[in-house]
C-alpha cells in the first residue's frame, strides 16, 4: 500500500483511538451526574479501576483471545502470549494487511473497546455494589466474557459465517451486540441479584425518582459520548476509507439527534415534561442503534433508526421500573435493549435488509444473551455467596464514599441530607 | 487526486467536524457557568436541544438552502431535496472536486456550524425566555435565516461576487459574519424585546453584576472552544493544505492568547481588579475576531487583532450595560461586535487590505445586520403576540428549573437563595 | 516527499498539538479539583494566564532561544527573531525536512509544550502564592529557563551530543526531564520558600490532608491529561510514522494503566484505604514516567516502568510530608521525582539500555537540576524580597478568590467554613 495512505489510515484510526479512550471520561460523568453524591468518589475509583485493568487484562490475555489465529494461524481460544502482545515482524510496516494501519494501533482501538463492557455495568450497580466484588466482576467480564463473543463475529468465529437463506452472516459493525449488549445483560442480571437501592421503590411499590446530583456533569458524559462515537464507529470502518468512514460519521450523528428529539418529544408526550435526562438517554440510544449498522444504512434510515430508538428508552425505562429493577443512569435500556434494536434493525433497513438477515441477527443476540447472562450470573452468584454484592445498609445510607475511600467528593459543600 | 492525498484531507476534516461538534459543549459549559443554578436544568435542555434539531433542519432544508446549485446546477432557493441530502454520485469518490473530502464529510462538518447560531442567542436569553419560543426561535432560525446569509458568501451568492474597485468579493473566511454575526444579531434583538432579568438594573438605573454560579465549567467552557475553534477554524480551509491549515491554527491561537490577555489587561487598568471572566471573553473576542481572516493574517498581525478585540470586548460589555440591556454570557459583545471587528480587520490588515475591501467588507456586514435583526424581529415578535416570550415573574424568580423541567441541577446540594 | 505523506504527517502534528493544548484543561481540573473552592478562581486565572502569556512569550522569543539556528545555521542563544517567528522561505512547503511538516505546525506544536512547566509550577504553589510575582515568575520561567533546558538537548545543544563510553547523548524522547523536571524543578523550589499552607501540618509537626473540594473535576482533569498525552508523546515523533506513533501510543497508555493499579495497590497495601487521588496520581507518574523512552520501549518494558512509578508515587508523596513541604497536588511527587525516574529508565530499559547510558541520563538529570533549581530559586527569592511570595494570612484564610479576584467560583452554593 502507499505510504502516504497508509499513514493516513494510521493516524484515523489512531484518533479513534484517543477518541473511544475519551468515552470513559463520558461514562464517568454520566454515571456520577446521574447518582448521589455520597457515592461520587467510588464511581470514580470504579471508572478509573475499569480504564487501567481493563486495558492491562486485555493486553495481557483479551486481545489474542478475542483475535485467535491472528499471529502466525494456529493460535486459538485461551492461547495467551505469553505475557502480552507480540507484533508480528511486519506488524510495523505497510504491509501489515488488515485495513492498512500497524498491529500496535489494532492493539490499542480495541484495548479502548474492551472495557466499555464493564463500564456499561458499572452505572447500573452504582451506589450499592461492593467494591472489591465488582473489581473481580471486571477483571473476568473484561478478560474473558468479552473477548470470547467478540472473537464470535470479530475473531472471525461462528457468527460471523452463521449463514442462512440469503444472509451470509451476523453483522454487527461496531458492537450494538458484541459491546453494549454484552455490557447490557451483565447490567441486566447484576441489577437482578443486586436488588433495589433503599428508597427507590415505595412501600406501595411504585418506583420513585432519585435525583442525580450533577446535571451538567450527566450533560457533559452524554456530549463526550457522542464525541467518542465519532472514533467509536468512524474507526470501525479500520480504514480512513473516505466515503465509509464520513458516511458512517452522517449516520451515527444523525441517529444520535434524531433518538434525543424522539426520546424528549415522547416523554413530553407521556409525561407532560421537558426531561432532560430522557433527552440524553435517547441520544445515547441512538447512538446504540445506530452502532450495528452504522455503514450500511443511508442517513435517511440513520434518522428512523433513532426517531424508534427514541422511543424505545421511553419504554425501556418504563417497563424496567415496572420490573421492580433498579438501574441508575438507565444502562440496561440504553445499552442492552437499544444494543437489540439496532442488532435487529440491520435486517430491517438498509443495504442488508432481508428476513433471512434478520433472523440471523436475531440468532446473535440470542447467543449473545444466553452467553452473557449465564457468565454474568454465574460470576456474581458466585461473588455473591462468597463475599456478598452488597454493601451493608449503613454503608448504602451513608454513602460509599465515607465507607470505601474515607474521602468526600465535595469536601467544602453543604449538602442535603438524603 | 492522489487517494493518499484525498484520504488526509477527508481525514483532517472529519477531526475538524467532531472538534465544532465538540464546541457545543463549550458553549453550555460557559452559558452554564455564567449564570444561576436554578436555570441550569433549562440551558442545557436548550443547548441539547440547538445541537439535535440544528442538525436535523440542516439535515432536512438548510443544507441545500445554503449551498444551492450544488446538486445538478439547477437547484436555488428554497429547493429541498426531498428528505433530507441525496449524495450526487462520485459524491463519495476522490473524484469529488471541492477541496477532495467527501459530501457527506461536507455536510456534517457545515452542520455542526449551523446550530452555533442559534447557541449564541441560547447564552444571551438565559434565565427567562420561555423554553418553546426560543425552540421555535431556534428551529427558524437554524433552518432558514442561517443557510440564507450562508449562501450569500459561502454558497457564491452575492456577497461573494460584491466587487467594488480593488476589492473582487466580500471575505469571511470561517465566519465572523456569517456564523457569529449572525447569532449576535439574533442575541441583540432578542435580549431588546424580551428585557432584563429583575435585578439585573437596581432602582438607579445601575448595572449589578449578577454572578455566575460554576466558573470552573465556564473557564472549561472557553477553553474547550478555543479547542474547537481547531476544527472550527482549521476545517474552513476545505482540505488539508499543510500550509494554510497550519498557519491558520497559529493565527487562531495567537489572537486567541492575545485577545485574552488585552481584555485582562484592559480591565485591570479600568477596573483595578483580576477579572477572570473578562479574560475568558477576551480569548473568545479574539477567537472571533480572527475568524475572519485567519487564513489571510501573518502571525503578527493576528496578534494586533487579538490585542484590539480584548479592548473592544471590554468597551462592548461596558456598552450593554449602558444600553440597560442584559447579556448574561456576553455574547453581544463576543459574537457580535467582535464579528464586525474581525470582518472589518480583514480590509485593514493581511493579504487583502485595502480600502476598498474594507467598504466591501462594511457592505457585509451591513448585509447580514439587515437581514438578521430583521428576521430576528419578525420571528421574536410574533412569538411574543402568540405566546410570549417571557417566563412569569414567579417561574424567574424560582428558576426555571423548577417550574420547566421539575428538577434540580444539583438535588444534595444547599443553595444559597437569591 | 510525497504530498499525501506529508499532508498525513502534517495532519497528525496539528491533531497532537490540539491535543496537547487541551491538556491546559487537564491541569486546571485537576489543580482545582485538589485544593479549596476559596482559591478556585485564583487558579483558574493562574491557568488561563499561563497559556495564553507562555504561547505569546513563546512566541516573541522561547521558539527561537530553544531552537537555535533553525532559521538560517548563525542564529544562537538570545537571537531574538524581532517580534516574533519568521517563516523560511520553504518552510510551508514538502520541503521542510525535519520530519515532514510545517514550519507553523513546529512552532504551535512546541509553543504548547512551553507553557506546560510553568503549569507544573501552579498546582504546588496553590492557595497561598500572590498572583503578581506568580506571573512575573511564569514569563521569566516559560521565555528563558525552558527554552534553555530544552536546546541543550531538542536544539541540538551539548546535552544531544553528551556522548561517553558507548553513550552517544542524552535521550529524552518527549521531556521527562526537559518539560516534567523543569517544571518539578521550579515547583520544588517554590513550595520550599513559600512555605506550607497554614493547617498543613499540626503542632505536632504531622502532616495533615487539606481535602481536595471537587474530585470529579481532579478525575476529569487525570483522563483529559491522559489523552492530552497521546498528543504529548504522539506528537514527539514529529511526523506520523505509523509504527513509531503507534508504538508510543501503546507504550504510554501501558505505563499510564500500570503506573495508576501500582499506585492503588501500593497505597493500599500501605494505608488500607481505597485512595482515589493515589490511582489518579498513579496515572499521571506513569505518563511522566514513560516519556522519556516512549519509543524505545517494548510494551512490556512499558508496564514494568509504570509499575515502578506508582510505588515512587506513593513514597515521594509521603517524602515530601516528612520533608515538611507542602504540596497540594503532589506536583513534586508526580513531575519532578516520576520524571528523574523516567529519565533513568532509559539506561535501565530498552533499546538504548546500558551502563554508559545510564550514567549519561543521570549527567542529564543532574545538569536539568543544577540550572533548574538556581533558576527557580533566583527569580523567586528575587520576587520575595522585593514584593513578598505569599498572601497574608487573613487573604490565605478567607481565599484568594475574593481578595484578588473579587468573586465567588460557585456564587450559589453554600459553603463548610474552614
């Protein structure tokens, strides 16, 4: 390949990179403006503990897991290099193969990637969760949970060739299934085991709102989100092919504002409100939906993807409440259901479109699912009968923060007490 | 052209779209910062809402309304391409001639610049507009009267071809005029009809400052849009052009730092205090002020424009003031009157100085100044008729968190009541 | 060289020198984050002034002391360029050899590193510094001191050539030394003549935590640095070569990710205590940590030497407690005592490892320290005798926001008093 293009791919998905890293400071902020503050600093110990470990753990094990064969054709699921990555001798050069940027780029967009699964559960057992419980969660979740379904499609595993009838395969571009899925249903059952916050249902059991302390900051995670998205998705094209990558930056842009009209307009309608956090959310699912496909829909089918995921959050934050589940910052509907949707809706609209395709997506989420949930509830059961999930009721009442760090968020603010 | 070529140039601005893209959470960072916590819920709503319905109107009309002709040769005014952009068909190869990126690359990158109008009327009508006129405002004002002064200069119309002696066309390089002037314009009419916030004039007749209630995100705030003024700046030479792009982000950051510092300096001599928030309009003021010809100037002379505009945003924030008008954020004096200074600097100073381009340059901004506070009025007043553009003393005195939206900005935290 | 090449080249220097001025965002959250609210707009003056008067002096004179004979072989230590930088002839042009890119690029690039030491400065210095001798301390510290350090090695000065025995020179890929231990340097020094914050320590002489008052800002602020370093080391390759950049990107976020779980893991096996701060300083001693060898490390070598400076975080933060010194962000900790470390390293690790290297690192080190810490010491205790360093106690006590600035950061909010 030329130089000079290849340089380019290069620093694209270099980019991308540093973008999707910027998606951890968005999850943060989204997670700590949608809770308490007595809670702030374990979230942060929490996000910054999934960054670190995460990345470490997949370069220690996740990556050649994830990619078997990659190295020299032989290698396979549970073959770990030893400690850490090799690059090939080409890996430098431009004829390193795939998609025409280096091995240590591969390495590092994907490292990115991994530990968005973790952090998507993160939010979901926010202000209960035991810190060390969830620490071990993401170490397996992140090192073995993840890899294994993303080798499935992106390690060129079984779903990727699960062909019938027409459909020639599961697709899934940037991970509506392989990453927001697979964090969505460790959100899901986590939440299930987990159980309540205190004060979240009432005696009569009718859910109650419990306000997040930092709005701006929420705002702020859901703009840096999008932001991220734009590496997120533009860098899995793993090209800086011009027409895909800027078609892919159209689609997901515009799936992200029309889930947020679609999200606050139903929520208006519904409840009578301007809900800003609705409004976010819906952004998010946009982006969620938008993820499987964002290559193969038009703008035109971008934007219908996100007006119906829009509407989906409504719904899925509704009927989580009416599941007497407790989830924070919204993650199993953003993540989880918006993940299904836009899995689906590649069978539905655009240039894959077909019922054979869609019932191939709907075959890969169902193995997502059961895979998923059952490593899920198998880690945290286990964790749960060992050391407990939950932090005691005094520590749930008072705050994490005092309990697991001994430091406040806001040293010098008064506070409500609640 | 050469695909390696085309690639970086794609490449280069796409990361420019995503650091405009980034701009808006600048904005509702400064606005954010710059005004009371009891609205906070409020500009945020407005400003996600500007982001998401800005690109969706320019998705649907405003694209096309501002680069008319660009399809097929016949389009003009007015002519919608059905729903939303239709890629002409080398639209995606490097065949595309118009600076070799992609017309998708081109449409989100011009998107991300049309809702910026109406975020700068956002900051100057925070604290009491009601929340659906200034969405009507907004929808009206993005999906019309922007595209239309756009295609003035920037879709070849008019403005483009305003030859008078010497001078062969008005000049506004990223938009001094037509993005920022265009927004001032909107900002001043809109704080003249809608009036001051109760307190803001004390029975005298005298100006009191009202502070804002979170300068750490409004300092963030500015900085984040120097950050964008990269892409915002930097993306407007249309491609990658080492030469020109790079000179361009010099002279951006050097009126930038210079603008802050002449502001700082400037109040400190008028008002002997260290006036954090005038030097964070004076780097704004700078950044305006070189928009226009930042492609044109030599790094001294963006240092002469950036010393001027920290002096006029001091002067101009003082003239609000005695206007008893009230610009919350300063975006008047930022958007608007450094918009005209950085028009106008393009005929006094760089490659195209001269007298005659300095009347050329007037004409243009007398222009823009018909149309835009005519449209502004128009639009403002018959909201008004219709529903009002104001908030009841009440909702503004308790904020319009509360009374729009049913939340805080911050639910743990003790407030102080004012 | 080809244009596609040098447009990739030139393309990636301007992304790594945006990212780099965001890095300014960085250090701001994270010194606020980290100190009183009192002083939060005092810092936040102390940051913006810093970019914007360190790129303006950097400008007038720094890019040209630095970098010596770049413009035309006779230039030396003290050419000013007149007012500011000129452009060779060929500068904008392939041409240009060093690297592949522009002239324009070189010097915004550079420009935003300069400010960079005096920021290191700020945060040690926090919530007892005058604002006025702070200043006048920047201007002399980021126009002559930092230049200087830098071209004994970057403008080819004698440390590049320090050869001995099998050492061919001093080696410091992206300023371990020259940029993190100039500003340690300085930092050390200050805190040593300032003396500590009133409360610091007890009568018993024992050290006592002043709680940081904003710790989601002090994460953010880790995160944006970490991605700021991306550009930081990224761009200190000087042009886009695919392996190198990608390799640097891989090592630094390794050393970043290992220096962060060293740090939590040592602190907590020390003190029994989940320490948020100790991870986020973690992160950043394992960034300053690699600098030095980004790229001549192999990822695992990258890992063992953020391993390595999380421990040194941990005992340089409790050296500087015993040594009674007062350092409120643990800048001393982070820059100076991580950035010797790194230095080092380049002897101990990798591809330059070797005994001779080793002491050559070390002859580099010392001859940083020697120059640094006169410096320092001349221009503050300069500043001390002629208008005193530090506040009085009654400013120090109620803040230096409402004695030097006249305004509240966070006007609405009700505060603890202490």
């Amino acid at each position: 390949m030329d130089a000079g293009l290849f340089t380019a791919n290069n620093v694209w998905m270099m980019v991308c990179t540093a973008l999707v890293f910027f998606m951890h400071l968005g999850f943060s902020f989204l997670e700590i403006g949608l809770t308490r503050q007595k809670n702030t600093v374990n979230i942060l110990f929490k996000n910054v503990f999934i960054i670190c470990v995460g990345l470490l753990i997949y370069y220690i094990g996740g990556f050649n897991l994830m990619y078997p064969g990659f190295e020299d054709g032989d290698a396979g699921f549970l073959k770990f290099a030893g400690f850490g990555i090799a690059a090939p001798e080409n890996g430098m050069t431009p004829e390193y193969a795939d998609g025409g940027y280096t091995w240590w780029t591969d390495f590092l967009f994907q490292g990115m990637f991994a530990a968005t699964a973790a952090t998507i559960v993160s939010g979901a057992v926010a202000e209960r969760v035991k810190l060390g419980g969830f620490m071990i969660f993401t170490i397996i979740y992140v090192g073995l949970v993840y890899p294994i379904v993303g080798s499935w499609q992106w390690g060129s595993g079984f779903l990727s060739s699960l062909a019938f009838g027409e459909a020639e395969g599961f697709y899934d571009f940037a991970g509506s299934t392989l990453v927001h899925s697979v964090g969505g249903w460790g959100a899901l059952i986590a939440i299930y085991l987990l159980g309540a916050r205190i004060g979240k249902f009432g005696e009569d059991g009718k859910p109650k709102a419990i306000p997040g302390h930092n709005l701006p900051l929420a705002a702020a995670g859901v703009l840096i989100l999008w932001l991220g998205w734009f590496g997120f998705n533009g860098g899995s094209v793993l090209s800086a092919d011009p027409a895909l990558t800027s078609l892919v930056l159209v689609t997901t842009s515009l799936a992200a504002a029309s889930g947020g009209v679609s999200a606050f307009l139903t929520s208006f309608f519904a409840y009578k409100n301007f809900d800003l956090t609705m409004f976010l959310n819906g952004i998010l699912g946009g982006l969620v939906g938008i993820t499987a496909g964002a290559d193969q829909m038009s703008p035109n089918e971008a934007v219908i993807i996100g007006l119906i995921a829009g509407v989906v959050i409504v719904a899925g934050v509704a009927l989580i409440d009416k599941l007497k589940l407790d989830d924070p910052v919204g993650a199993v509907a953003v993540h989880l259901i918006c993940g299904i949707w836009g899995t689906l809706a590649v069978g539905i609209f655009g240039n894959m479109a077909g019922f054979d395709q869609f019932l191939v997506q709907l075959a890969g989420v169902g193995a997502a699912a059961t895979f998923c949930s059952l490593s899920a509830f198998i880690i945290l059961f286990t964790i749960k009968k060992i050391s407990g999930l939950r932090v005691s009721e005094q520590e749930e009442l008072e705050g994490l923060d005092i309990h697991e760090h001994g430091m406040d968020a806001y040293a010098d603010f008064r506070m409500n007490q609640h």
